[in-house]
C-alpha cells in the first residue's frame, strides 16, 4: 500500500525506456499499466514487470495492428494469461478512423471473450465504434472494462453504466461526467503526453482529488 499523500498512478501507458518509468517513479509516479498492442509486445510487457517494481501489464492485439493477428493468436493469448495470472487484456477495442472494421470486431470480441473467460480486467480503445462495442459487450455481463483515453459523451456513459465500468482520461473534457469512483487519469505515453511524469501537472491542471485517483487505482487494481 501506498502511504505517500503525493503518490500519482498512471493507468495506461505503453513499452517505453526503462529509464522513463525509472525517472517517473523518481517523481511520485509509483505505478503504472502498461499495455501492449500486437503479440510481439506480450513478453515484452511480462519481462518489463520482472525488471522494474510498479508494473502492471497486459497483452492484447490493438485495433490499429490487426495485421498482427496471425493464425492462432488467440491461443497464444490464452497460454500467455495461463502463464501470468496477474495480466489484464489490453489494449483492444474498435476504430472507425482505421480500416477492416470487420476484422476489427470479430478479434475484439474474441480478445472480450478470453478476458472474461480468465476473469480478467480489459483495457478497451474506442473511437467512433460505440454501438458495435455495446452490441458485443452486452454478450459479456461480467466484463470487467477500462475505457481508455475515454472520448464518449454523457450518453454513452449511461449506458456503459450496467458494466460498472473505469474510465481512464488524459484531458479535462469527460473529468466531470465521470463519477469520482470511476475515474482514473493515463498519460497514454508515449503517444499521448510524451512521459508519464506530466501525470501530477495533469492532476492539478484538471483541478482532481488526488485521494480519490490513488484509492480508485488501487481499487481497479486490487489492491484495496
């Protein structure tokens, strides 16, 4: 547990440096998620939480790297999460901005099938694909969601709400359609804020209560 009253998480972030996440706990960023994108990161993500402390990691295939998902991926995701029982699915979800949207459901719906078959929390991208999501994850009442990088609108959050859902965000836009319980802030590095170390400007910038942040992290987690 986490005594420090400014100790900062950050709930979705991707492989980057050692360094970067060294020097971001150096500045009271503790713990982190870091997702992967294609097969190829899966370990990567295993091994970078064996090297450093306050890695939290998860493999999925991303909606912009299909072309990854070769024959039989879905396999080697379930003998991956056998393998780490502590890996969450992730990054996964739909683009409209990208193309084969089609192929872009059939591998997010088996990648929301194989988490909840391992019981296990999936970090969801969506942009511009909410009906589609919510017609497959209806399919999955125990789905246990993050939505990153969150770009819906109140509407939206309605009808997520049945899933008891987290919504992780990086701008001020969604901070108060989100109830406090819920809500996590990401730096989404390195494509998002460029370091996870923007996490306390971020914090302060959206004006949120850094008590609630930390126990809702450790919450999603387990860690609470």
């Amino acid at each position: 547990m986490y005594s420090d009253s400014m100790v900062y998480f950050d709930a979705h972030c991707h492989l980057m440096d050692d360094s970067v996440f060294l020097d971001a706990q150096g500045k009271g960023i503790k713990a982190f998620i870091v997702n992967s994108t294609k097969p190829s990161d899966w370990q990567k993500v295993a091994d970078l939480n064996k090297r450093l402390t306050g890695i939290y990691f998860c493999a999925g295939i991303h909606p912009w790297y299909i072309d990854d998902a070769y024959p039989g991926w879905d396999k080697d995701l379930c003998t991956f999460l056998k393998e780490y029982p502590m890996a969450m699915v992730g990054e996964v979800g739909l683009d409209k901005n990208k193309p084969f949207f089609n192929q872009q459901l059939k591998i997010f719906e088996r990648c929301v099938d194989i988490a909840t078959t391992y019981n296990r929390k999936i970090h969801i991208h969506c942009v511009g694909g909410w009906q589609e999501l919510l017609e497959i994850i209806t399919q999955y009442p125990d789905i246990q969601p993050l939505f990153h990088r969150f770009s819906g609108d109140e509407f939206i959050i309605s009808q997520l709400k049945r899933f008891n859902p987290y919504f992780s965000i990086l701008n001020g836009r969604y901070a108060d359609l989100i109830p406090d319980n819920r809500l996590l802030v990401e730096s989404d590095s390195p494509d998002g804020l460029k370091t996870p170390t923007a996490i306390p400007t971020l914090v302060k910038n959206l004006h949120l209560d850094l008590n609630y942040l930390n126990q809702t992290f450790l919450e999603f987690i387990g860690e609470l």
